[in-house]
C-alpha cells in the first residue's frame, strides 16, 4: 500500500492561492464523493484549513488507478472550476514514508504557520472524521490518521511545544489573566480605545466566559460600535475614572501620546477599589497607564514590550522544544512505517510457508506409505526433522525479508520473493 | 502483619512523592502524576494502618496521645493533598503540603510524647471533642499556610513580570485568595470550640481533682493568643474589604501559622502541665507498631 499527499499549504502557496483551493465544510463531502467516483479503489481524506488544503489517498502499491499529482490537481481544479495550469505550481507532493511524516508534523503543529498552534489537531480529526462518514476511508487511511492523532497526542504530552502562547493577546490571557483571575464571567473588563489588539484579547477573554463588557473612546460613535458587537456598554469619556474604579480587567489601546491614567488620577479612585485586583494590559504605544500603577497594591500592569517580552521568550521556548517534537515525529513515522510495510511482507511470508509445509506433507505421505512399518515414535522423529529442515532452510531468506520490511526499499525483495517461490494472489 | 508497619514505612512513601513532585521542575513526564498517587496513596494507606493498629493495640481512641494528635493531623493534610492532586493534577500542591506533612510526622517522632493521655470516663468524651476540633483547626491553619506561601509567590510572579514555570503551576491569585479565607475562617471557628471544649475538660478535671490545669499554664495562654490572633484575623478579613484581596491575606494565613507553631512549642519550650507525665520525647519510635509503650500519663486528655 501507499499513501500519498498532494495539496498546498503556507510554505509553498499565498493566501490568494490557498482560499482558490480551499473547501468549506459543506464542501468536503462531495468532493470525497467525486475523487472515489474517480478513482474507486482508493481512500481519501481531505484536509482544509486557512493555511493548508491537502488531499490524503491510499492505495494499492499495483493499483495503476491510485490518482498521481496531475489527477489531483485536476480534480481540484475541475471541483472549483479553474484551470488546471493555474494551480499545477502551487500543488506539492508527498510520497509513502514521506507523506506519513508530513502528517505526522501537521497533526502535531510542527508545520503550522504559528507552531504549537492547537487547533491543527481538531481540523485533522474533524477531516478524518469527515471522511470516515463519508466512507472514503479505509484500512491505510484509518491507520495512518488514527496514529497521526496519536503522535500529535504524544508530542503534546511530552514536550510544551504547544502550551506556550506565542501572540500577544493570548499571552497576556493565558499567561498572566488566568493566573490571577479563576473566573471571568464575574468580572468587568474595561475596553479603552478600540484598537484591533483589543477587540483580540476580548476574543480570547469571551472564549474564558468574559461577559461584562464596558467601552470607552473618545470617539463615542466607535464606543458604541465596538459595545454593540461584544454586547457591552458604551461609557463616556468623562466617566474614565468610574468605569476603571468598577474595572477588574483593563485592555488600553488608544493613540494618546501621554498618560491618559496618572498614578495621581489612579490614586483618586483606589480608595473606591478595595484594593481589589487589577489586571491591567497597556497596549498602546506609547503607554496609557502610568507604569508607576504598577507598583500600587493589588495592581497587576503589563505594557506592550512586557508581553513581547513573554511571547519572545516562549518563542524560544517551543524552539527548544523543537528537535525533541521531531525525533518523536521521526520515531512514530518509522514504527508505523515498519508496520505498514510488515503487513505487506506478512502476506508473502505466510505464502511461503504455507507453500513449503504443502509440500513437506506430501512428502511425509509419500515417504509413510513407503515404509508402512514405521511405529508412530518413528514418525514423529522423522515428521520433526523435516520441519527442523524445512524451518532451518527457511529462516535466513525470510529473516532478510523481515529486515527489509523496516526499510522503505522493500518492494524489490518482495517482488523477487514472489518470482522465487512462485506465489500467486 | 499490621504490627510491622513502622513511622518508615508511611514516612518514606511521603517523601519519595515529595521527590516526584520536586522533579516536577525538571522534566515531563507522562508516569509521575500515576506513581504520585501510588506513593502518596501508599504511604496513606500505611500512615492509617498504623493509626488504626495504635488505637485497636490501646484500646483507646486514636487522639489518645500527643504523637497520635500530631499523626493524625498529618493524615488529614495527606487527605487534602490526594484531594487537591486529583482534582487539580497539573498544580504543584505537594511542593507545598509535602514538607508540611514530613514536618508533622518528624515532630511526632522525634518530640511528641507517645504516652497515652489520662482517662476518666468523664473526661473522655470532653478530652476527644477538644482534641478533634483543635486537629481540624491545627490542620485548617496548616493548609492555609501551604495556601498563603502559594498566592506569595504567585502575586511575586505576577508583579514581577515572570512567565509561569513549567513544573511549578499555581492556581490563580482569585482562587488562592479564596481558600486563604476559608481556611483562616474554619481555623478560627475550630480553634475556638477547641478552647472551649478544653475549658470545658479542665473545669471538670477540676470538679474530679484529677490532672487538673492551671490557668495560668503557658499552653493555656498561647492557645488563647493563638485563638485571639485567628479571631482578629478573621474578623480583619470579615470587616475590613482590603484585607480579603491581594497579599493581605496571605500574610494573615502565614502569621497564623507562626502563632499557632509557638502555640505548639510552648509544651516543649515552657513550664507545662499540659503534656507532662509519662515519657518525655524521642523515646518511641521506629520500632513497629505492636511495641508502642502505653504507660499512663498525666495531662487534660485529646490534643497536645
């Protein structure tokens, strides 16, 4: 069997490229529907996301109907009615081991634009998933994905390539938010400005149960803008000073060039406080908030170097990390290698033998009617040595076809096998 | 067969999860949250048996003596670290509650007096209220401190700037703040009805002429400064809103904790009836539970 992956991802397409190429949930399905019209004896699996569109198929090693490059791309090409020409160039393939360890690394965010990205290994179980419904799978796909889950699993448990955050907004979440707040549907996160950054880290904070959204701008029409989406309130610019004394969690982005928050104005509400804790994410350049704030009780103040600071340093972290994800990447591609290809050695071997102890019954038969005096003790001790010789003359050829299956070049010794002994299917 | 089970037994399983749970800031692993259990679980299982055989060998309740009080109190801390571990695997709690458990059992080695307390039948059921309540405060004050140590060095963490070190999780500020609370609040109520119930026991020791106390007897007035503080403490964290954020309470939970360790070493340090009679301390001990001596002795019976 072989398994084969042509598609197209960041390293070798632009975004313009992969969003022609891309397929939407609803998609995939008859897509999988067309590709086994096409080809019938071959399972498929199709892997879509912003970054990445990659057609998985496995088929028999004889099978002249296993789609090639060219097939995929002009599969792809007709699905989405563009030309074969113009997306030839941006398709890359993969071939058997290589293909499985392309996987592997997809799977365990290894070839992620941002590495250690978590949600790569959800779209490839829901692509599996999919397919399986779809039923274009089969016994190599099955495999070969189920392990790439697995790996992915053991990449994560094994080293922290993926628990370091590596953004700002998921940094100053993950990192610092949660380690100061156990819960966020409690709280009052305080938006001021309305900067991109911002409405990012509201992503984030929404996804830990953030409801209680207050906006201020001094652009009341961009307040209320940016409330109606995060169904929050929209506060006055006056009211700065009484939105921060209800605040739990501060995210500052405007394009004020001094401190719109003084560590005096700060020290004017902190009595209304209690000192309760403040998280405060100062991502304006230059600051908002005083770094002064930061030394008052209670008050927990990170500015835009302080959490690149954080992102750089679990950068280099998940760098660290790196070559450890990819010897277990290369272990797990090996192994499953070495039992793809002893499946496949595994069918001839059993032939042989089969073959050989056909022909030492015969034999025995021929040899027990010869010498009808034989007391059974005899014919044990005759039956056994020629299984002994038949085994001894067995061994070193099927011990070298064994050896070989762990390799990739094991096709030749298996085909010679086949001529040797004569083995049909 | 329970005979053989020893302070070594129990002790050494403890410290080898305390080891397990130090290398968490060394390496990953995928086995070391499976062996914690299995040691800590273990070296549970042994402390109890060891416990148990104690009280069946004495014919007495397990609070009989000052080294079972302080064995006891070790065990509950065991049981709120499995606790904690299960439900919170990543958090390194052990780090924290481990050496506290070591501590304990150590003191019940090395100083608690194992001889058993005086028995009147109207005492008994005073001098077993008294010691419970005071073990269940004792243990409160011990996990707070382990509590408080964490949200210090958490709010460092945070102040600071610091990016959270693999192996060494903590729970959040919010919930750290939390539990420092609860604890110092559940000490204090224990704490008291253990006062009480030991007023209680002494004022009928006093009625029988029997092992009575002196009010004036050191361990009478620190348990009483002990209880003050967590008075104070508690009602600062009630009253006073600041206080119930931030460091602040940790600092109330860590103090507790030095109040209540002079509380406990005023027996030892200052003249006390309190645990005088019998054997002085550091005469038991890693021999297996069947040669326990079980000599009488004299003081208010139930906690240390």
């Amino acid at each position: 069997m072989t398994v084969r992956m042509v598609g197209c991802s960041h390293h070798t397409s632009s975004t313009e490229a992969r969003g022609r190429l891309a397929f939407s949930p609803g998609e995939v399905g008859p897509a999988l529907e067309s590709l086994r019209s096409r080809f019938p004896t071959t399972e498929a699996v199709l892997l879509s996301t912003c970054n990445r569109v990659e057609v998985y198929t496995a088929f028999d090693d004889d099978d002249a109907a296993g789609p090639t490059q060219q097939q995929v791309a002009e599969f792809l090409a007709e699905f989405h009615g563009l030309d074969v020409g113009e997306i030839f160039h941006d398709l890359f393939e993969r071939t058997g081991e290589e293909a499985v360890r392309h996987l592997f690394s997809v799977a365990a965010s290894l070839d992620s634009m941002v590495v250690g990205e978590p949600q790569i290994l959800a779209q490839v179980k829901q692509a599996y998933e999919l397919a399986t419904s779809c039923r274009s799978t089969g016994p190599v796909t099955n495999q070969v994905f189920q392990a790439a889950l697995r790996v992915a699993k053991r990449v994560a448990n094994e080293t922290s390539i993926n628990e370091k955050r590596v953004s700002i907004p998921s940094v100053a979440v993950a990192d610092f938010a949660r380690n100061i707040f156990e819960r966020f549907d409690d709280k009052q996160v305080l938006v001021i400005g309305a900067g991109e950054m911002a409405e990012e880290t509201l992503r984030y904070l929404a996804d830990l149960g953030a409801r209680d959204v207050t906006v201020i701008n001094r652009n009341a029409a961009r307040a209320a803008e940016l409330a109606e989406r995060w169904q929050g309130k929209a506060y006055a610019w006056a009211d700065l000073s009484v939105a921060l004394a209800g605040a739990d969690l501060v995210v500052s982005t405007t394009g004020a060039s001094e401190p719109i928050v003084t560590l005096e104005s700060y020290r004017a509400i902190e009595a209304e406080r209690y000192q309760r804790g403040l998280f405060i994410l100062d991502l304006a350049v230059p600051r908002d908030f005083d770094p002064a704030i930061g030394d008052c009780l209670n008050v927990y103040l990170y500015s835009l170097d302080d959490l690149r600071a954080a992102c750089d340093r679990n950068r280099k972290d998940r760098e660290r990390e790196w070559p450890k994800a990819m010897a277990i990447v290369e272990q797990e591609t090996a192994r499953f290698m070495a039992e793809l290809n002893h499946r496949a050695t595994g069918s001839v071997i059993k032939r042989v033998k089969q073959g050989w102890k056909q022909q030492q019954d015969d034999e025995l038969r021929r040899l027990f009617n010869k010498l009808p005096d034989l007391d059974d003790r005899e014919r044990g001790e005759i039956r056994a040595a020629f299984e002994r010789l038949t085994n001894k003359l067995l061994h070193p050829p099927l011990e070298s076809l064994r050896d070989e299956a762990h390799q990739a070049s094991h096709h030749g010794l298996v085909e010679a096998f086949q001529r040797l002994f004569k083995l049909k299917d | 067969m329970l005979a053989g089970i020893s302070f070594t037994c129990f002790s050494a399983s403890y410290l080898v999860a305390l080891v397990l749970e130090v290398t968490r800031l060394f390496f990953r692993s995928g086995v070391r949250g499976a062996l914690l259990l299995l040691f800590a679980g273990g070296g549970l299982l042994a402390h109890t048996l060891y416990l148990g055989h104690r009280a069946f060998t004495q014919q007495g309740a397990i609070l009989s003596s000052e080294l079972d009080w302080y064995l006891l109190a070790a065990w509950c801390l065991v049981v709120v670290y499995l606790y904690l571990t299960v439900y919170h695997p990543q958090t390194a709690f052990g780090l924290f509650v481990l050496p506290l458990v070591l501590g304990l059992v150590g003191v019940a080695r090395f100083i608690a007096d194992p001889v058993p307390f005086p028995r009147t039948e109207a005492a008994q059921v005073w001098g077993a209220i008294h010691g419970v309540f005071l073990l269940l405060g004792t243990v409160a004050v011990v996990v707070g401190f382990a509590v408080g140590l964490m949200a210090l060095l958490q709010a460092y963490r945070l102040k600071h700037k610091l990016p959270p070190q693999r192996g060494l999780r903590l729970p959040s500020l919010e919930w750290l703040e939390l539990m420092n609370i609860r604890a110092t609040k559940f000490s204090a109520l224990m704490l008291g009805l253990g006062f009480v119930s030991g007023i209680v026991l002494n004022l009928i020791h006093d009625r029988l002429h029997v092992e009575e106390l002196p009010w004036t007897d050191p361990i009478i007035w620190s348990s009483g400064l002990l209880l003050a503080w967590l008075v104070a403490a508690t009602g600062f964290a009630q009253f006073y809103r600041p206080a119930r954020a931030g460091r602040k309470v940790a600092y109330l939970t860590v103090a507790s904790f030095v109040f209540l360790v002079l509380s406990l070493g005023s027996q030892w340090l200052l003249p006390t009836h309190h645990s005088l009679g019998g054997q002085r301390p550091g005469q038991l001990h890693d021999q297996p539970t069947s040669n326990v001596p079980g000599a009488t002795r004299a003081g208010p019976g139930g906690g240390p």
